[in-house]
C-alpha cells in the first residue's frame, strides 16, 4: 500500500490523496496564441523512470498541495514537500491571474 506522509496530516492512505502530474513541467502564459502549447503541457505526458517530482493534494484531509518525489519503478516516496518548497529543478506553473476584462464591460 502506498503511504504519503503529509507534512501537515502525518502518514496517510494515499486514496486521500488525488495525482495532478508532473511538477517539473514548465506551463506557457495564457495567451490565445499558446493554446497548442496548453494542449501539450496538458495532454502529452512523459513516462519517466526513476526519481520524479510529482504534485498531488490532500484533497479528503486539509486540501494543501503536496509535492512528491517518488520513484516511478519501486513506487517508493522519498520525499514530500509543501508545493511551494519544491526545488529549483521543479519550475512553477504560470500563475492565473482570472479573466481580463473586455472594454466597455460592466464591473
């Protein structure tokens, strides 16, 4: 059974927890001119092999996001982390700042 000790729960069942993929991956801006490179960092997925960085949430505890190295052929954790501690090599999805505004909407 896979076991994630969650730095703010303790060790838990990973059933409470949901996979969000790769933590390493870059994600382009929000343009409309990136839409192909969305529906690449989206859908294309590598099958790595060995240590990887991986993000997931304690979504049936407190909801926090989580990152986890784990090793993708024993299924071993070796570490897990708050997300916004992952190290250099795991790079930040771009942040969404909400929907922009159109000229002559109402606010």
């Amino acid at each position: 059974m896979l076991r994630i000790n969650c730095p703010y729960c303790g060790v838990r069942d990973h059933e409470e927890f949901s996979y969000f993929g790769d933590a390493t991956k870059t994600y382009p801006g929000l343009e409309k001119e990136n839409h192909a490179a969305w529906v690449d960092a989206v859908y294309t997925r590598n099958n790595p092999k060995g240590e990887h960085f991986e993000f997931w949430q304690h979504t049936l505890a407190c909801r926090r996001w989580l990152v986890v190295k784990r090793n993708t052929i024993t299924h071993d954790i070796l570490e897990v982390m708050p997300a916004r501690n992952r190290p250099i090599g795991a790079t930040q999805p771009a942040p969404y700042n909400g929907p922009k505004a159109s000229k002559g909407a109402n606010t």
